[in-house]
C-alpha cells in the first residue's frame, strides 16, 4: 500500500492488456482440449467365467470398457490377428455400460453376421445400453445371472432393435424416466437364447428341429442324436464367418458389409 495525504490506496504493478491476454490463452487453449475416452479393451478371457479360475488365455473374446468410434475396426482387426483362434469358438462376452449407438451397431453387425455367442457375465460386467444392442442383433445369446442386462438411452436405435426382433414390451423400455431399465428373467425369456432369423437359417442349411434339442438337453434322447445338426451347424456358420471376415477385411470398415443374407436383420449405422 501507499500513502497519499492522508488516505491510503492499493498498490499493484502495472500490466498491459496485451499481456493479460498472452498468458490467458494457453489457459483457455487447455479448457478447449477435449477429454480422451478411452477406446474398448479387447482381449482373450483367462479365467473360467463359473469358478473365476485362471486357466490361461484360452477363452472367448471379450469386449470391455466403453464402446467409441474406432472400435469396429479394432474388433476386426483383433479377430483377424488369429482368425482360426476366434472361429474355433466363436464366441464373445461383452462388457460395457456406455459407448457410441452407430458404432456399437456396426459391431453387432459384424457380430451377427459372424455367428457369434453372445454372453454377458457378472466375473466380466454388465452390458448396459449401447451395449445392449450388440447382444440384443446376436444370433446366439445367454446371461450368466440376473441383472446384468440395462436399457438406457436408446430411442435413436428403436428401428434397429425392432427389426432384430426385440419385443414391443422391451422397445418401450429404451430410455426409462428413471435411468437404467434392468431385464428381467421374464424379459430375457422374451428376447430369447437364439434369434428367430438365426432358427430358420439352421433349419434351411441343416434341418435344424427345435423339438429334438429340446428333448435332447431335458435328458429324453440321447446326445447322438443332436450330434449331426451340431456338425452341420458347426460347419455352415465357421464357413459363413471366414466369407464375412474376408468381405470385411475388404472393405476396410467403410461401411456395414453384411447384408447378404435376406433375414441377416441388418440396418445401416450411417
């Protein structure tokens, strides 16, 4: 402070206008960067999803973490590193309680066109949301306990759920007032372990009856009977996989490369 008669007044150094300005900028130019999101983990389970055991890693893939653009051609690119590996099993637990709608559609394309199983478990995590349409398209699908399956904000994906069979009931569920609607046993019933369009398509390629792997699986015919359609679906879904990895591969994820089959159920992300 310095006095002046006798009041006093604050002192402070002189600073021009133009300095203030230099050193504001990189300061707004840090609050203008946007937050990295962290891209979907991929990689190969390593421990028994019922015991928790570590059995090294040679289980199914897994897709964990929020799903973001690039995250389609990652899963490609992952799948085709070890094309035979993946194939063998075919077979994909998701994990993931947020992520981009048109990419998670892209990667439930692929998904589907694949074959692929489709799991949700509590050792790995939820699937919520976008997630939800990934496992939602599979042709092959099971949750390894309740409450594992949310709906959230996915009005904007309403047409693409409807057309892979999601019923009315759930379809009024995508985006409840109270932030995430969790399935219900009933509402997984509903939905189902394998889609219809997957059902005809094992029924047209390898006589596929329902009634027999019914009876089959309640212990009232032996395996052996089932062993011929397992062979047969085993074979015609590896085949149709390799044609579609091919295809995609091709392409370069430009775009959804899956619509060869009438009943395939897909709709384009763009």
């Amino acid at each position: 402070m310095k006095r002046r008669g006798s009041t006093w007044r604050l002192w402070a150094p002189k600073v021009a206008l133009a300095d203030i300005i230099m050193m504001a900028v990189p300061l707004l130019a840090m609050l203008a960067v946007p937050v990295a999101v962290r891209a979907a983990e991929l990689f190969y389970m390593d421990h028994d999803t019922l015991t928790g055991r570590y059995v090294g890693a040679v289980g199914p893939l897994v897709i964990s973490g929020t799903l973001v653009p690039g995250d389609y051609l990652r899963l490609l690119t992952k799948i085709s590193d070890d094309e035979d590996r993946f194939i063998a099993q075919n077979k994909i637990i998701v994990a993931s309680e947020e992520g981009d709608i048109t990419e998670s559609i892209k990667i439930a394309n692929l998904i589907k066109a694949l074959h692929s199983e489709v799991t949700v478990g509590p050792l790995t995590g939820k699937c919520v949301g976008a997630c939800f349409l990934i496992y939602a398209a599979a042709n092959q699908r099971a949750t390894d306990g309740a409450g594992l399956l949310g709906l959230r904000d996915l009005a904007p994906a309403a047409d693409f759920l409807r057309i892979n069979g999601v019923p009315d009931a759930l379809l009024a569920k995508l985006s409840p007032q109270s932030g995430i609607y969790w399935l219900s046993a009933a509402d997984e019933a509903s939905l189902g372990s394998r889609s219809p369009a997957f059902t005809r398509y094992l029924k047209s390629q390898c006589r596929w009856d329902d009634a027999i792997e019914r009876e089959v699986y309640s212990g009232n015919r032996p395996f052996a009977d089932l062993n011929a359609s397992l062979a047969c679906r085993a074979r015609v879904t590896r085949a149709d996989a390799r044609q579609v990895l091919s295809a995609a591969r091709k392409e370069g994820g430009a775009r959804d490369t899956l619509d060869r089959q009438p009943e395939s159920g897909i709709v384009s992300a763009q």
